[in-house]
C-alpha cells in the first residue's frame, strides 16, 4: 500500500509505503529516472525504513538518492 503524494503514479513528496510483511517505508520521495527511460521512487530527504515491530531496519537519517 502507498499512500501520500502521487505524481504519475510515483512518491513524490512525503509518503510512506506499507508492505505485505508489516515493514514501513516513510518519509520525502522524489523520482529518479533510470538508465532505461524508466521512472521509479527513491528517498530524498529525511526517511526511515521500520518492521512490523517498530524497530528501525535501516538507519534513519537523509537520503539523496541519484
């Protein structure tokens, strides 16, 4: 589940993504484009990744994704 600010059907902006085993994506997503043509979302920004016990599974700091 993603909820948050879509562009294009992308993150950008704040948001957070859900997954199917209970982790936690959230923070500022901004679009990167890939070598292929292809957009996806990455951090950009303050982020932190959680699991389904709430427990930080990466740190938690500012990410600049290129």
């Amino acid at each position: 589940m993603v909820e948050g600010e879509l562009t294009n059907g992308l993150l950008k902006g704040y948001g957070r993504k859900l997954n199917s085993k209970g982790e936690c994506k959230v923070g500022f997503w901004d679009t990167l484009k890939t070598g292929s043509g292809n957009e996806i979302s990455v951090p950009h920004g303050k982020w932190a990744w959680y699991t389904k016990d709430g427990k930080l599974k990466v740190p938690e700091n500012y990410y600049i994704c290129k």
